[in-house]
C-alpha cells in the first residue's frame, strides 16, 4: 500500500503539470518598447495564468517582458492557485504579502526571475495580475 502511496504522489504532479493553464503569447507584430493591448506578446516565458483572466496588456523589450491581467475569481483563489502552478512549471517561488492585499511571488528557473503580483483591483471585486520576467 505504501509503494501505490508513493507511486501515486510522484505521478500525480508530472499529470497535472500538463494541465495548469498558461499565458498564451500572440503573433501580433510589435515594435520594441511598445505596449500590445489585449494580448501577450510573442516569446513571453512560460507562466501559468488564472482561468478566465483577461488580458489588459504586455511587453517586450531586449530579453524583458511584462504583462497586465485582470480576474473574477477573489484574490485568495489566485494567490493560491499560483502558489501551486508556478511550482509546476518550473518556477522557484518565494512568496511575501504586503498586506491584505496585495502579494508578490518572487520568482525565478535556471534562465530568467521575474515576479508575479497579485492584488485587488481597483474596484475592490476583481483582481489584478501584473508578471514582469527578465533574464538572470
């Protein structure tokens, strides 16, 4: 029973590793230093986002990209899910709340660190979702 046990917690995290969702980037041109509105942009690193999150805007330049999103779930549903799914896909994290809301996940992998911030938005229903990656 053990062995099953422990088969199980090491197949379980490659399964779903396949199946957190992620910022899909866009093939829109874009100058260099220029913000592409409603859509990732091209080359943007691997990184999990919310389901249902839209899109506000991003960037690209020389190596450094950055993205703007917007959520309905609560902010503790999005903390959480990237608690877990940045891991997942390969990202060290350390996580610091700022206050009650707002938290930013310090990142990084073995070419780029960035960070992940997570606060309520404006209108204190939704929640904001800022990732800035750069290289190491």
């Amino acid at each position: 029973m053990r062995k099953v046990f422990f088969l199980f917690i090491l197949v379980v995290p490659l399964v779903l590793s396949a199946c957190v969702p992620g910022v899909a980037p866009s093939d829109k041109p874009v100058n260099s230093q220029e913000f592409l509105k409603g859509a990732v942009v091209k080359g943007f690193p691997q990184t999990p986002l919310v389901k249902g999150a839209q899109v506000l805007e991003s960037y690209s330049n020389e190596g450094n990209f950055g993205a703007a999103f917007i959520s309905d779930e609560s902010l503790a549903k999005v903390v959480n899910f990237y608690s877990d799914s940045l891991k997942q896909l390969g990202w060290e994290t350390t996580l610091k709340k700022r206050s009650d809301t707002n938290y930013i996940f310090e990142i990084k992998n073995t070419t780029q660190k960035g960070s992940v911030i997570v606060n309520t938005a404006a209108d204190s229903q939704k929640t904001a979702i800022s990732i800035f990656i750069s290289p190491r």
